[in-house]
C-alpha cells in the first residue's frame, strides 16, 4: 500500500476548462473526489491540496471564487493561496507597456509542498494536476534527494505537456467521464448552516 498525495495548479487547470465550452459546465470540481481517480484500490489517499489565488480586481469572480474555496474545504482540500501581482508587459500592436495581473507563487508554493512532503514522508507516490511545466525543475529535485519517491502528473483535459509527462514516473490523461462525476451537488450547506450554490455561469 502506498500513500498518496495530490497537488494541483489550480488556476492551469480552471484555464483549460474555461478555454472550451464544452468543459466549462465542469467548473464547480469536487478535487477530492477526482483525486480518487487516480489512486489504486490498495493504495491510501493522504492529501490533497489545492493552489490558487484571488482575483482581487473582480469583486463577482472573488465571491464565486471564495465560495467554490469553502466548498474544497468542506471536502477536505487543503488550500494553499498565492497572490496576483500587476507587471508592465509590452505590447508589440500598440508599441507601448500595458500593465496587467500575474499570477505569483503558485509554482513556488508547489515546490516547497512536494519537498516538505517528501521530506516528512507523507507520501509515497505525489500526483500533481498540472500541465506547466515550471514545476519540472521541482520535480527533478525531489527526485533527486527522495530516489525512492515517484512523482506522476494529470495533464488537465485538452492540453499536452509532453516534456512534464517524460520527466515523471507515470502520469494519466484526465478524462470528462471523469469530470462529470466529480462535480459538487448544485447546493452544499456546510455545518455552519451556510448554503453554497453552483455559480450560474459554471452551468
């Protein structure tokens, strides 16, 4: 029996399903449940964690956000938040730099997860959900100091990443049977009393 640990890039997975709409009803994802998929019969689920950040410049994509945060948590996700921060990038159209948010930490935030957990031997094979290959160089390294620790990846449904699949030990393909039924209930109501709904535009 092996102990298993997923980590996932929360907003490299949201950008796939949000970039066909066919997979855009897939949104509101119960990750503790789609994490089983992944996970032998004999094998032990021992955490997973989400990264992510708010877009604080949109206050109705902040409370969505927040509410799909507080409905992982009530499944048991752990989360582990990042922050955007606005950059001058430039623009070859208009020969000008335009300032816009870019997401920060979330790769670090990974790394310093997959290491720790390494180290404290919390698992023994990591999965990550992602399909950035920024993480390769973590990977490598706990690779390298954890020999006997194996490190496979999903790559979220529509995107390849061959180079990430060719530097972990196994990986597998997200499939949309499997999205479809991992998707919360429409309404969840937390012990606290409080009531969370399906965004209507995650639909």
């Amino acid at each position: 029996m092996s102990a298993i640990s997923v980590f996932i890039d929360g907003f490299n997975v949201y950008h796939a399903l949000d970039s066909d709409k066919q997979f855009r009803k897939y949104k509101w994802l119960n990750y503790a449940e789609l994490a089983k998929c992944y996970v032998g019969g004999r094998d032990n689920l021992f955490k997973v964690t989400l990264f992510t950040a708010f877009t604080t410049w949109d206050n109705s994509k902040v409370a969505r956000h927040r509410d799909y945060v507080q409905a992982l948590k009530s499944a048991g996700v752990e989360i582990v938040m990042g922050k955007f921060k606005m950059k001058d990038k430039w623009c070859r159209n208009c020969k000008s730099y335009f300032r816009t948010p870019e997401e920060k930490l979330t790769d670090v935030n990974i790394a310093i997860e997959l290491f720790a957990g390494a180290q404290a031997e919390e698992y023994d094979k990591a999965i990550l959900i992602t399909g950035d290959t920024d993480i390769i160089p973590a990977v490598n390294a706990v690779r390298r100091v954890y020999p006997k620790k194996q490190i496979g990846v999903v790559i979220p449904i529509g995107r390849k990443s061959e180079d990430l699949k060719h530097t972990c030990d196994f990986h597998f393909r997200m499939k949309e049977a499997q999205l479809a039924r991992c998707q919360f209930p429409d309404e969840i109501q937390l012990p606290s009393g409080q009531k969370l709904t399906r965004p209507d535009t995650w639909r």
